[in-house]
C-alpha cells in the first residue's frame, strides 16, 4: 500500500482533532479561552463525573442485592 507523498502525519492528525483545519491554518490557534469558560467545563466535567460514579454504584448496588435475595430464597 502506498500513501501520497502530500499526506503528512501531521495533516492527517489535525484531521482527527477539533477544530478541523485546513492545510492553511495548521499553525494557527484559532482561539484561547477564558477562564470562566475553563471553569464552566470543569463543572461540567464535575457533574457529569458524579452522575456517572452514583448511577454506577446504584446498578452494582442492585446486582449485590439481587445476588442475595437469590440466596436468600435457595436459587442456586
């Protein structure tokens, strides 16, 4: 298999990340963000984790459960 000598790895990095970039722009920063933007998505990031971690632990909390009232009642 052989690639185009125009394909670089670099080109073909920037494909796979957010924002696209065309080969025009692959040295630019298109924009920093602010502070309060960081920590919006840090909040985010917060909550999202924690919704994750208690639905997680609700779900292994009610196999634990029903593992035992297996037993309780003789299924094997």
């Amino acid at each position: 298999m052989r690639f185009h000598p125009e394909i670089h790895v670099k080109d073909l990095a920037g494909r796979l990340h957010w924002p696209h970039r065309t080969h025009e722009r692959t040295t630019v920063i298109s924009r920093s963000h602010s502070a309060s933007e960081d920590a919006e998505v840090a909040k985010a990031t917060l909550y999202v984790s924690t919704v994750t971690l208690v639905v997680l632990l609700v779900v292994l909390a009610g196999i634990s459960f029903g593992q035992e009232a297996m037993h309780w009642l003789g299924v094997q």
